[in-house]
C-alpha cells in the first residue's frame, strides 16, 4: 500500500494569484475576488506570511475598494464589508490594521504636519488659511470626519458664516449610512449649539448610556472619542473602539486609533501596580501598536520629549522677574508671533489681573475666551459660570489641541473640579501634547507654581515670589511656625487672594490638621463663596463623616460641596444639616436662638443663608407647607431682632414669605376637599315654593298630601344636583370633571412624555409621540415605529379610562350602574320622610339630611372606585405596555423610556390618591380680601398641582399693584385663571411656558391678560371667522345662560363663572398677529352686559 504524499503549502505567490485571479465564478470577476479575500481573511491560518499577503493585495483596486481606509470620499463609506471579532481574532484583525498603516505612512506622516499647520491657524485665527490648507489636503489626499468637524467649528461657530455652513450641513444629510450620518450630525451640533450642557446630555451622554445598556459598547467608544475630550468621559473603554476602526478612512482611522491608544497607555500607567496581561485584551494590543506607529515615524500617540521651548521658557522668566507688561505686550502686540500661546494660558491670566488690564479686543477669540474665563477665576468672580465656560469650550472645540490646554488650564485653577483619578489622567496626557504644558507632576496631578517652571533659575526674582518661595520651603521642610507667618507676609502682598487661599490650603494638608483645615475653609466660605475652588471639599466631607463632626462649620462646608459639585446628591448634606440640628438639642433651627449664648458669623450665615425652605424641608418636622414657611419667617425675624441682619435683607424675603403663607393656605382650601352643595342657599333660593308645597301637605287630603310631598322631594333633590350656582353637579363639573380630573391624571405622563397628544383636528386620532421618535433617532426606524403603535396604543386605552372615571362622577337621579352620584329615592326614603316630619316645616330640613347621607355613601363608592378599580385598571396596560415594548425593542436598550414609564406609572397612582381627596365634603371657603397678583399666584400653585411639573409662568405686571379682589370672588376667579391658563397650553406653540399680566386700572379695578403663541394654522382658522364668531358667542351671553355641557370651551365656562360672581366682571379675546390673548377685567365702576 502506497503512503499519500503530505500536501505541500501553498506559496504567497500561489495564494496572491488564486485570489486575484479566480479561475472559474459566477457573476462578475470582481465579486469573485472580492469574495475570494474574505475567505483569505477569515480562513486564512497561516500568520507567518499574512501580512506579505495581504501588503501586495491591498495594491489591487478592487480589493482596496472593499475598505473604507481607502475612500476619498466620505459620502462612498459603506458599512460592509466589516470583520467582526466573531470573524477574525484580535491578532488577525491587528496584522490587517498593521498592513493598511503601512500603506499610507506617508501620508499620515503628511496629515499630522497638514494639522499642526491648520492648529496653528484657527488658534491665530487665521481662518481663511485653515480653510485653504484643508480644501489643499482634501484636494490631494482625502476627506474626512476631522476635516469637516473643523470646517463646521470655523464656519459654525468661529468665523460664523452661515452660507458655507450650510453648504457643510448639506452634505451631511447626504451621506447614506447612517451611523456614520449621526456621527458627522452630532460633530456639526457640537461646535454651533448655543446650549452646550442640553447637547452634552441630550445628543452624546444620553446616547452613550442608550449603547452600553444595549451592549453596544463598540458604538459608545466611537461616540466618546469623537465628541468628548478625554477624559471628561471615560465611561467606557475607548478600545471597544477597535473593530469599529474598519468605518473610517485612513485620517479619521488614524486619529481615533491614536487616541485610543494614548488613552489605553494612560489608564495603563496610571495602575502601574496591575500588569497588562490583566487589563482588556485589545487593550494590551493597542499598547504594543503605540510602539509599531512611532516605529514608522508617526508621532501623535507617543510621549514627547517633554522639553519647553525657548518662547515658552522666556515668558516664565519674565514672570519670575514681575514683568507682567512686557509679557501681555508681546501677546498682544505680537500674537502672530507667539508660538505654544496654550502653553502659557495660566500666566497670561495671572500677569492680567497683576497689571489691571483688560484683554485686548485684537486677541483670536478663543484665546480671549479662555484668557477671560481663567481671569474671573483668579479674581474668584463668577467662578461657577467660568468654569462652566471654560468646560464647554474644551468640548466645543475638540479635537484641537487647545481643548486638552484648557482642561489642563482648569485643572491648574481649580485642582478640585474634577476627581482625583480625572487629575491623574489630566497630568499624564500633557505627555503627549504637541505644545508642551508646562512642568507636571502627571501621577499626582499636582501642578507646580509658574515661578518653578524656570529651566534656569534667574535673577533677581520679584519680592512676590521669593516669599512665596520662602513659604513652600517652610511648609516643606514642616517649619510651620515659620510658615504661618510668611503665609500672613503672603496674604497682605499679593493681589491674587485665591494664590493665598491655595498656599493655606498646602499648609493644612501637608500639616494634617484637618480640624484646622474644616474651620479655614468654613470661614473663608463665608467671606468669599467664590473660594470653594480652592478646597478639597470631598476630603473634609470624608473628614466629617469618619469623625462624625457635625458642627455649624460642617454644614457651611457641605452646604458648598452641595452646592457646588458635579456629582453629589443632596443626602450628605441633608444628613449633615439634620445631624446638627438634632445634636444641638433642637428639632428646628430657629431653636438656635434659645441655646445660643453668643451667634457666632458662622451661625448666622448659616440660619441667613443655609436654613432656607429648600433645605429645612428636609428635616420632616413641619406639618405642612405652611408651618415651613413659618419657620423661615421664626429665623429672619430672630436675626432682625438681634440686629444680625440689615432692614434691607428681611424686607426682601419678608412680604414674599407671609404672601407664601396667605397662597399656601388658598391652595390648602382649594386643593384638598372639594365636594361642596350649599344647601342654605338652595332652601332659600326656592323659599316660596316650598312654602306652598308644604302648604299643600298640611291640607286633610292624603292623597294629595303625599303627592306633593313627592313634589317636595323632587324639587329640592333637583336643586341639590342640578341648582346652577349651588348644586353637586356644577360643583362636579367645575371643580374636578372640567379639566382638573384630566389635567392631573395626564400631567405626569405628559412630563414623562410616555402619553400621545390627541389630534385636535380628528378627535378619535391619537398623534404620534414625536418625543421619543426624536429622543431615538439613533434606533432603526422599523423599531421606533412599534414602540410609537404601542404608546399611541396605551394613549388610546388610557383616555378611554379616564371618560370612563369621568362619568362616575356624573350625576342621576335614577339607579346608573354607570354613574356614582346617584340619588334615587325608594319608598322607604318617602316613608321615612313622612313619618319624621310630624311637623311639616321639618321636612325639607330632612329632604336635605337624606340627600347629604347619599352624597356621604357616593363619596365613599367614588373613592373605592378610584382605588379599587381605576388605578387596577390603570396598572394593568402600563404592565401590558412595558411587556410589549421589551418586545418591540428587539435588543435595543430604550432605557430611558423604560424609566420614564415605571416613573409615570408611580406617579399616576400618586394621582389617583389626589383625586380620592377630592371628593370630601368641605365647609364653605373664606378668603380675605387678595391683591389681584397674589390671586394670580394662588391660580398658579393649583394649577401647578394638576399639571406637569415642567410648565413654566412668566407673571409680570404693569403699575402698582393696587386692585384688590373681594373674597368671595376668589375661589371662582381662581377656576377662571386655571381654565385660562388650559387654553394658553392646549392652543399655544409652547406648551411649556404661561404668560401672564396683571395690570392694575383703578382702586379696586384690575385686569388680567394671558397671551400665548398660535400656529399659523390656528391664527389662519380664527382670521377666517372663527376668532369673531367667539367673539360673538362670548358677548352675546347673559348671566342666567346655563352652560351645563362637558367639555365646553374654557373660555366660555370661565366667563360663565365670572358672570356668576358679578356684572363688573368681563372675558374678552384678542388677536394680534400670532399673538392670542384672554384678557379678564373686573372694573367696579362699571359693569358689562
């Protein structure tokens, strides 16, 4: 039997050819080789001579086709083919990486300098000739997503030219794959929004939580790495990166893989103490490929020499020699001139607020911008705000090196605004900058002084710094005695009290009195807020908590930290404040005043300007928003007593305090039990006709005795559900069917956007939820489609429950299994009538008796109904929904909505709870006399509580506020305003937002207007005629017409309501323009007809 021969490997020339030019297929050639190279790819085991072969195949044009590397065009990016790890492993998927590198070595090498050039440029702000150097790059080499980000930054946000930048926007939207599209759409919003913290949120964090929640983490590091300079946000590993490489060219390739590497190194070193082997396994790659890319003599991913140039290193000894004038006049001056400008951010500052100038309007406007920012700083005013600033600039203009200066630059002012981990990383990237920070200590991320940045020490120093020299060298060698005064010496010669703050701050920390320490921050807290800057807050909470030391200088500092940190909620402070207070031997912070014998400036800042209603709310002793309010007005009033505050002070929060008060307690009255039927007024309304009836009864003719009596009944039955100004159902209707019931059961949901708007035009339509169909625009459309049919489907459902509810609350003197306000009467309620009115003149006195015992028996069955069966109900298609959108959702995350979901679905039974203490019996409502705004204010609060928490009010007013409502008008002024204020969002463009003015004609005259903006479809329909038939209906109404229909206008119910009240009330409208305006007068001279 003859052996068989070992089958000899293919050669690389053999398998080069096979590939290239297949002997046999069906189709066209090209798909044949192109098929025949996936194959290679994923089959292909040999690693010895891949990278050979795949070196030569990449030169064939249709092999090369097949990566997005290779485009020049970014509207041809396509999405296939694309080799996922599930393809090829890490080492395959690195050599093919490697390969393609090498093949445009040199015209990276080229792109790195073409963007060094183009840096320079737009920092000068020689626009023109960025744009020219990248239309010159295009031209020769290939567009990318660096190219048109900066574009947009030039056009959109720097030059600001809104024609070209239009032009850019234009073929965006004509790229066809659509991730890619989302990724340039975001790059354009990013450099022009003018709400930079809502995009962060909205366009980039929120989209980034959406991807990891789905497990799409590889989209979340391409999102973070375009769009946040690191390390901002580092949420996510930015090597999951890796395989997602494959949809950019080389230009946009190269510069997400060098970031990731540098970042990768970065979070590598900074856990020296873990070996690589344990750290995510592309991780480690991308480590090795950082010595790979600067082996082939590229730069940006590889630690610079750290040296700082000879401009840079003459600023610093001018700065040591006190020459700040010099300094800003050859910046000024000369700015074309001056190189690494981002280098020397901090010390162009500092010389500014030595010298008390003012940055020249010549200077580039965004070395301007960042100057600016970091002088309030130091001068520690508006420091929140310029930080703010100084942090959405850095995201604004990424990916320009100058973004990583000015996260730098934040770092060097206020060393506390980030974590400590942020810092450490912080430090490490200048490593890496092309414009050399000055000297750091990067694992620390502890930044030196500007006058130890000097290469060569040099003489003389100023005075200034060499007794700050003097003071870090007492503190160092622990001399503190020594220290402390050179630290006042300091003080009392600088002009920069925050570079004083910072020593003190170095001297406590390396003493390790942390006791010392809480109490100078506390007290520096209280002279100048603006410092917080300059402490580690987080280390003295650590410090409180661990010692439990809950002193009035612990709560000034956590106030600060609440106040002021990114990233804290408001338990610590709120256990901090309660601990006080409760360890001083009170319950409430007026309490104080009994045990104090001396108040301390600590305390009395903190009863001035910690123990406010926002923060004692917390501590859970006070009955109600009232007593809150009270117990603000104990504190100021203790304070003024004792002369610790000005006149000037309690007089601007006195008077709104005790208004708070007379508000809170008309929404108490108004709020809570609302079932009211004024019974005296029906018996004295109807007054002779009883007498007659009762007349009738007396009479010896049984037969007719009985039948009036049932007359009796009828007729005070009928007023006690039906009497226009003091029967149940009017009180239904006005008081919780029309609009309240509705508005409080839908608020939540629409705050939550989970319910669907109903189509004005269409009633039995339900519009699209546009909220979330927007919010999702990164999910695929087919999915968003379902998940829209469900929410409108819920929508539909829960409209159809809450018409439902609604007639239960409906009225009927017969047995209605459909109606809870029943109020049949049987024979044994007319025997029983009869036989316990042995006096005649007491029967409608028990008519009214047995009415209220049913009205008594009603309330209870509509509370249970609401409990019981409702909010089951209710509970019900939430739970079918959120079963249908974890359907739908096909591995998509939707997190959000499912949040928004489970929230509005607690939030409605919240409401359901509301409701059931609507319908409770209340006594008569008494209101003193209000001045017209405070009534304004009293609609507001109420309406507020049926509705979304989200509707702003813009209440302004014009003259004195003179006009005074009489009491008993209050109540129904108050339903007027909220139906009002209905109209204004119902109608209205902007359904977040109620304008409101209050306008003061006489003594005792008012009127109020609400206006809000149409559409142009509405302000064409009333134009048309329907704005005067309005009109018409509107005026054309008596005071005894009856508008006793559901869901009739708002504006003919409220003006119904004020005819009611009084003749000297009117309701008109108005339009003007876009503008559509309810205005309600009340004028005691006259009165309208």
């Amino acid at each position: 039997m003859k052996r068989k021969k070992k089958s000899k490997p293919e050669s690389s020339h053999e398998v080069i050819n096979k590939i290239l030019h297949p002997r046999s297929y069906i189709g066209s050639k090209n798909k044949a080789i192109q098929d025949a190279f996936i194959a290679f790819i994923i089959n292909e085991s040999s690693d010895d001579d891949f990278e050979t072969q795949l070196g030569v195949l990449i030169k064939n044009d249709v092999v090369a086709e097949m990566f997005n590397f290779y485009k020049r065009d970014i509207r041809n990016y396509s999405s296939k083919p694309y080799f996922s790890y599930k393809d090829v492993d890490i080492a395959r998927i690195t050599s093919i990486y490697r390969v393609l590198l090498k093949s445009k070595v040199k015209e990276l090498i080229e792109f790195e300098e073409f963007k060094r050039r183009v840096y320079q440029y737009t920092v000068h702000a020689e626009y023109e000739s960025a744009i020219n150097q990248i239309r010159q790059f295009n031209e020769k080499n290939s567009e990318s997503l660096w190219t048109l980000s900066m574009e947009t930054l030039i056009y959109g946000y720097l030059k600001k030219d809104p024609l070209k930048f239009d032009n850019i926007r234009r073929k965006i939207e004509e790229l066809e794959y659509s991730t890619q599209k989302r990724y340039f759409q975001v790059a354009s919003r990013r450099h022009t929004s003018s709400s930079m913290t809502a995009l962060i949120e909205n366009q980039i964090k929120r989209t980034n939580r959406e991807f990891i929640h789905a497990d799409a983490k590889f989209l979340a590091a391409v999102h973070s790495l375009l769009h946040l300079p690191y390390p901002l946000y580092d949420d996510i590993d930015s090597s999951y990166v890796y395989y997602e490489l494959q949809q950019f060219n080389y230009i946009d390739f190269y510069q997400l893989l060098g970031e990731s590497i540098t970042q990768a190194k970065i979070n590598h070193d900074i856990r020296t103490s873990q070996p690589i082997i344990d750290f995510n396994p592309i991780s480690s790659v991308l480590l090795h490929l950082q010595d790979f890319i600067t082996e082939l003599g590229l730069n940006d991913c590889k630690i610079k020499d750290g040296a700082i140039d000879k401009f840079t290193e003459d600023i610093i000894e001018l700065y040591n020699e006190g020459q700040y004038n010099i300094i800003l006049d050859q910046l000024e001056d000369r700015v074309f001139e001056c190189k690494n400008i981002a280098t020397n951010l901090c010390i162009y500052a500092k010389s500014y607020v030595y010298t008390n100038r003012n940055p020249s309007e010549s200077l580039p406007s965004l070395v301007k911008d960042s100057i600016c920012n970091l002088i309030n700083i130091y001068k520690l005013h508006n420091v929140n705000a310029s930080t703010q600033n100084l942090y959405e600039l850095a995201i604004r203009i990424h990916p320009l090196e100058l973004s990583k200066h000015i996260i730098l630059s934040i770092l060097k002012v206020s060393p506390y605004y980030f974590g400590a981990d942020d810092n450490k990383k912080i430090g490490l990237m200048t490593l890496y900058l092309y414009e050399q920070a000055t000297p750091v200590n990067s694992i620390s991320g502890k930044f030196s002084q500007p006058f130890e940045f000097s290469i060569v020490k040099t003489e003389p120093h100023s005075h200034l710094i060499e007794i700050k020299n003097e003071t870090i060298e007492y503190i160092t060698n622990e001399n503190y005695n020594q220290a402390a005064i050179k630290l006042e010496e300091y003080r009392r010669e600088s002009l920069i009290y925050k570079d004083y703050i910072d020593l003190k701050v170095f001297y406590h920390l390396k003493k390790q009195n942390k006791r010392e320490l809480l109490n100078f921050t506390a007290r520096t807290l209280i002279e100048t807020p603006q410092s917080y800057i300059c402490f580690p807050l987080a280390e003295i909470i650590n410090y409180i908590e661990s010692e439990s030391l809950f002193s009035v200088e612990a709560v000034i500092v956590a106030y600060f930290y609440k106040t002021h940190n990114r990233r804290l909620s408001k338990d610590v402070f709120n256990d901090i404040f309660e601990e006080f207070i409760l360890s001083s031997g009170h319950e409430r912070p007026s309490e104080l005043f009994e045990s104090l014998h001396i108040i301390s400036d600590m305390h009395v800042f903190f009863l001035e300007k910690i123990a406010t209603i926002e923060n004692i709310d917390y501590l859970g002793c006070f009955n109600d928003n009232i007593d809150l309010t009270l117990e603000r007005i104990k504190i100021i009033q203790g304070l003024k007593v004792r002369k610790l505050i000005d006149d000037l002070s309690f007089s601007n929060e006195f008077p709104q305090l005790i208004e708070s008060v007379i508000i809170d307690s008309g929404v108490a009255k108004l709020s809570t039990a609302k079932i009211f039927v004024d019974t005296d007024s029906i018996l004295h309304s109807k007054q002779s006709e009883i007498e007659l009836f009762i007349e009738t009864i007396e009479s010896k003719e049984i037969s007719k005795a009985n039948g009036n009596l049932i007359n009796l009944l009828n007729l005070i039955r009928g007023e006690y559900i039906n009497n226009p100004e003091f029967g149940l159902d009017i009180n239904l209707s006005s008081e919780i069917r029309h609009g309240f019931f509705s508005n409080i059961m839908c608020s939540k949901l629409k705050e939550q956007n989970i319910l669907c708007e109903l189509d004005s035009d269409y009633p039995n339509n339900i519009k699209d939820n546009e909220h979330w169909i927007n919010y999702y625009d990164i999910v695929q459309n087919h999915i968003l489609n379902d998940i829209n049919d469900s929410l409108k489907k819920f929508s539909s459902t829960f409209y159809k429950l809450l018409e439902k509810a609604e007639n239960w609350m409906k009225t009927d003197v017969h047995l209605n299994h459909d109606r809870v306000f029943c109020f049949d009467i049987d024979n044994y309620d007319l025997f029983t009538i009869a036989f316990e009115s042995l006096d005649n003149n007491t029967a409608p006195k028990l008519i009214i008796e047995m009415l209220n015992d049913k009205l008594e028996s009603n309330l209870h069955k509509i509370q249970h109904k609401l409990n019981a069966e409702l909010a089951v109900e209710i509970d019900v298609i939430f739970s079918t929904l959120l079963s249908d959108i974890n359907y739908k959702k096909r591995g998509t995350s939707l997190n959000d909505l499912i949040i928004s979901i489970q929230q509005a679905q607690s939030d409605v039974k919240e409401s359901i709870r509301t409701v059931c203490e609507w319908f409770n019996l209340r006594k008569d409502i008494e209101f003193e006399p209000l001045p017209i705004t405070d009534v304004v204010r009293l609609a507001q609060k109420c309406f507020e509580k049926i509705s979304s928490s989200d509707i702003q009010f813009n209440i302004y007013g014009q003259g004195e506020s003179k006009g005074e409502v009489k009491g008993k008008d209050i109540s129904s002024l108050v339903k007027a305003l909220i139906n009002c204020f209905n109209n204004s969002i119902e109608h209205g463009t902007n359904k977040n937002l109620i304008n409101v003015k209050t306008t003061s004609l006489s003594e005792n005259s008012f009127k109020v207007s609400i206006h809000n903006n149409i559409t142009e479809v509405r302000k064409d329909e009333l134009s048309s005629g329907l704005l005067n038939e309005i009109k018409e209906k509107l005026s054309a109404m008596c005071s005894d017409e009856l508008l006793a229909t559901e869901g009739g206008s708002g504006l003919y119910k409220s003006k119904y309501d004020l005819m009611h009240l009084s003749k000297h009330y009117d309701l008109t409208i108005n339009l003007n323009e876009d503008v559509f305006t309810v205005e309600i007068f009340y004028d005691d001279k006259d009165t309208y007809s």
